[in-house]
C-alpha cells in the first residue's frame, strides 16, 4: 500500500504543492484546479506529470 501511494504523497511536497493538489481534487470531481495569485496555475508539463501520476495510481489501485 505504501509502495503503491508513495507517489502520491510526492504531490504534497515542493513549492508548488497547492497547485498539484488541487489538481488532483479537479481531476477527481471534488474540487478546483483555480489557484488565488500570488500562486499561478500549473504549466502544461507539470500538470502533464500529475495527471500521469494519478492515472497509475488509479491504474494500479489496491483492492479494498
């Protein structure tokens, strides 16, 4: 399990932790991906990488 969200708990680190977590929220229908300045939103890349990042983890999730 913790192999499995390790990559995830990555997301909540860095200077730009907000904005990939909110991303992550939008991304699950829970939530905003819109940031208040002075924060910017997330370049196409790096927004590229978290969507990849949560697509393996639902992927790969664990049966409960």
């Amino acid at each position: 399990l913790y192999d499995w969200f390790l990559p995830l708990l990555h997301l909540d680190d860095g200077t730009k932790f907000v904005q990939q977590i909110k991303l992550v929220d939008a991304l699950m229908g829970v939530g905003s991906a819109k940031v208040r300045a002075p924060r910017m939103q997330l370049g196409e890349a790096e927004a590229s990488r978290v969507e990849k990042i949560l697509s393996e983890a639902l992927e790969h999730r664990p049966a409960p």
